[in-house]
C-alpha cells in the first residue's frame, strides 16, 4: 500500500494544530478559571450551573425586597413609637384638665397644646419611607391617607388608603401597615357601651365609663336613665329603649338616689355621682368605632364646652376621652409590636437567604470553576507534547532518501 508524502504532511500538521488548540483552550480555561465555558464543555455541568445561577438571581432579588421591607417596616415602628408618646402627651393633659381649679383660660391653654399633638399625631400617620411610599397606607390607594377633613359641622379625619393588611410571606415582608385599624377602629366608651348626658341636663350628675359584669347576659341593647323629683325625694328610673314598648326595667323603676351610688342591670354597672336635677337623662348605647383623632377632637371641644351644667358635661366626655386614649394607645402598641415580629422574622430570613446564596455560589462553583492545580499541571503536559511534536516533525521534516543513498 502506497502512503503519499503530502497526505502524511496533512494529518502532521493537522494534529498539530489540534494540540495548539487544546492548549490555548487550557490557557484561556487558567486564565478566567473556569472549566464550563459554553454547554459544549460539559453538558451536565453547564445545565445544572445554568439552574443554580437562576435561583441565585432570584434569592439575591429576594434579598433586595427583604431590605426594602425592612427599611420601610423600620421607620414605621419608629413611627408608631412617635405615636404613642404622642398619645401619652395627651392623656396626661387630659388628666390634668381635670383639675376642678382651673378656669377657661388654663383649659383654653390645654385646648391648644391639644390641637398641636392632633396635628402632629396626623403627620405620623401620614409618614412615608425613604421611596416616598406611605408607610400606614394599608394596601395602597392615597399618597396621604389620612385628611383631616374637620370642620363646626363635626366632620373630621377621613382614610383614604386601601383597608386591609399584607401579610407576611416566605421570602417578604409587607412595606406598609394598616393605618384604618391602628388608629380608626379605636372602641367608644369601655369599648361595651357608652354612657353620655343629654344636652338639655341641668343638674350636676355625671358617671363612670361603667364596666361589664356579665358578658352572658350582656343584650347590646339601648338604655335611658331618667331623673324626677316624687315626694321632694330624687329617684331613676332605666328603661330599656330597643323593645318596642319602651319598657322600664324590673327593678330600676323610682328607685331612690343617692351622690356615688352603683346601678346594675342586664350584666353592666355604672357609678353615678352628683345630683341631678327633674328631667335630667343619661343615655346607654352599644359601644361602635371611634378615631384617635375624634376622641381627641372630642376633648377639646369638652374644655372648650360652655353650655347649661357645663361642670358635669365636661367631667363626664373628659372620663370617657381617657378611656378611649388607652383604648387608642393599646392599638398602637399592638401594631408596634407586630411590626416588631415582623422585623425578627426579617433578620432570620435574611440569614437563611446569605446562607442560600452562599450555598447556589458553592455548587455553581463547583460545576463550573477549574481546579487550578489540575489545570495547571495538564497545561504544562500539553505544552510540553506540543513542543515534543514540534521538534519531532522538524526533524523528520528534514529526512530525505537521497541522505540514505549518500
């Protein structure tokens, strides 16, 4: 069989070129320290390389919101905690107000400083975070949620934003908190029912916020305490105003009063004190939702009160304005300390996402880096085979038959 000359050369020089190509791939592969280049390197490798770069981006973007949340969850805790200083002021003025030697001025004063803490108590409501989103907006809806619309006529702060609560997810935090219920949803009176004095009172009596003896019996309806003079002796009457008789209760009718005495009746209880004048009433009602905003709005109108029997009228809103303030402030420390939860669960869910990462960075690395010793020592094998064939073909390129004749 005949080998031709040119076609040995050809297959020389092309294996030699193969070798100079495995080699430069080697150096590039030491160069950017990679062993996975493109698919064709490794199918297997590049695929699952491919995977785990892809749940890496979308842990790291994960980690992005998870801050974001937590910046925004952060300044609405420090607002919430604004908040309730805030509401602290005023339940201690409104404990103060109550101090029976102070006249229109001093209460005109506290009326003020009243009016200043409800406008500031609106400003933290309104906060936003550091992107310019409303941190109590609920579920989005208003740039400014809360508009104080309050005016003679009895309007007052009205939520503009989305009701509702976000919930927290596996990987997210919600970025705002629902304003509606920190400060909307604050119950009236002992947040059961709440005792009021009819405009037209003219005596001195007033009562307690009353309290809840039995939840069982408990009806939710509707009462009137009526007043009237019999055989120059003061006696009540309570009768129940939801039936549709109107009836007076078994028990509560021209029943003898007396200044600090304690009513029951249909699982509830209230202290009256004073002396009420023929024709006074007192109204009971089912407690319903009130705003922090009103209930403060509702004492400065009390200070600012100067109608008939205006002692008791104030005696009797200030009572259940403090009232309320707590319920008010309970409200708040419950939204801050669910904030706080949620704060916790970002920090543990920002050390299981780093150490997520770090685990897609490791089996990434794994697939698709070089081990730079192999890949080292393989280079200098190849380099050198190269230079072995290099100098092997020079010198067979040199042999000729007319050297073995001579």
């Amino acid at each position: 069989m005949r080998i031709a000359t040119a076609n040995s050369y050809d297959n020389t020089v092309s294996l030699l070129a193969r070798r100079q190509a495995e080699l430069a791939s080697q150096q590039e592969k030491i160069a950017t320290g990679k062993r996975v280049q493109k698919a064709s390197d490794d199918p297997v490798a590049a695929t699952l390389a491919e995977t785990a770069q892809n749940r890496l981006s979308r842990t790291q973007a994960d980690l992005r919101s998870l801050d974001t949340a937590r910046s925004s969850l952060q300044q609405a805790e420090s607002g919430l905690a604004e908040s309730g200083e805030l509401i602290q002021k005023v339940r201690d003025l409104l404990v103060g107000a109550g101090n029976a030697t102070y006249g229109p001025s001093e209460r005109e004063d506290i009326a003020r400083q009243l009016e200043g803490l409800r406008e500031q108590m609106i400003g933290v409501a309104n906060l936003k975070d550091n992107s310019g989103r409303t941190l109590f907006g609920g579920l989005g809806g208003s740039a400014t949620p809360f508009v104080d619309l309050y005016d003679p006529s009895g309007n007052g702060v009205q939520f503009n934003g989305q009701r509702g609560q976000a919930a927290a997810g596996n990987t997210s935090l919600p970025q705002a908190l629902d304003g509606n219920a920190i400060w909307m949803r604050v119950p009236q009176g002992n947040g059961s029912f709440t005792l009021s004095l009819d405009g037209g009172n003219t005596g001195s009596v007033s009562t307690s916020v009353g309290e809840v003896t039995d939840p069982t019996v408990l009806t939710g309806d509707e009462y009137r305490i009526d007043f009237a003079q019999v055989a120059g002796a003061m006696q009540y009457t309570v009768t129940n105003v939801t039936t549709p008789a109107a009836n007076p209760m078994p028990g509560q009718t021209g029943v003898p009063y007396t200044n600090g005495m304690t009513i029951e009746f249909d699982g509830q209880s209230l202290q009256m004190n004073g002396q009420p004048a023929a024709g006074d009433q007192i109204d009971l009602v089912p407690s319903t939702n009130t705003d922090i905003f009103s209930v403060v709005q509702d004492a400065i109108a009390a200070l600012r009160y100067t109608g008939a029997n205006n002692g008791a009228h104030r005696t009797q809103e200030l009572a259940r304005t403090i009232t309320e303030i707590d319920a008010g402030h309970d409200r708040v420390l419950l939204a801050r300390g669910r904030a706080g939860e949620w704060l916790n669960r970002g920090d543990s869910l920002d050390t299981l996402m780093e150490d997520r990462s770090v685990d897609l960075k490791t089996e990434k690395s794994r697939l698709e880096d070089l081990d730079m010793v192999k890949g080292i020592s393989d280079f200098q094998a190849q380099q050198l085979g190269l230079e072995a064939a290099l100098k092997s073909y020079a010198q067979v390129q040199r042999l000729s038959l007319f050297q073995v004749i001579n």
